[in-house]
C-alpha cells in the first residue's frame, strides 16, 4: 500500500538533513497516516480508510463522512471504492 491519504492526498515527501556543519544527506519526510474506520450515517455502517491527522480534521470540520463525501468531487477522490461508496451515500439520501 502507498504511504497516501485519501483525503488530504498528502503523500512521502524528500528533502535534506543539514547538520550544523552545512553538511547534506538526503531524507524522507514520512505523512502521518493512520488506518481508521470512520462511520456513514446514511448508510449505517463503518468504512476502513488511511488517513492523515490533518485528513481526519478536514472530515470532521466538513461534518462527518457523508458530509465530506458528498461535497468532494468524484474527480477528487484518489480511490475507486470512495467514488463507490459517495454514489451509494448519493442513492439513499436520494430516495429518502
């Protein structure tokens, strides 16, 4: 599996350690990913996703799952089984 947020698309990133003497090795600067289960309202159910810190904050600042999923884009989401997963959210809030 990639080391990518699916929310923030917040992936591995390169740079330099430069120590006191100006001295420079190449690093990496890892994204702080949890894997996480996160509850559909609509649909009454737990998903599993990676997600960064960040990523969790913006899903809770938008206000919850379906509210985060249903505002993104289909074009915006990085994972085939999110765009599955909106288009069902979509589907019952549709027939409700």
């Amino acid at each position: 599996m990639s080391r990518r947020c699916v929310v923030t698309d917040k992936s591995v990133a390169s740079g330099n350690n430069v120590s006191h003497a100006n001295n420079k090795t190449r690093r990496k600067f890892m994204p702080n990913i949890t894997s996480t289960r996160v509850f559909s309202e609509t649909l009454g159910r737990f998903f599993k996703i990676r997600v960064t810190a960040a990523g969790l904050r913006t899903i809770e600042h938008k206000g919850g799952f379906d509210a985060w999923l249903t505002d993104t884009a289909p074009s915006k989401l990085p994972n085939e089984d999110l765009k599955k997963v909106r288009k069902e959210i979509l589907n019952e809030k549709e027939s409700a």
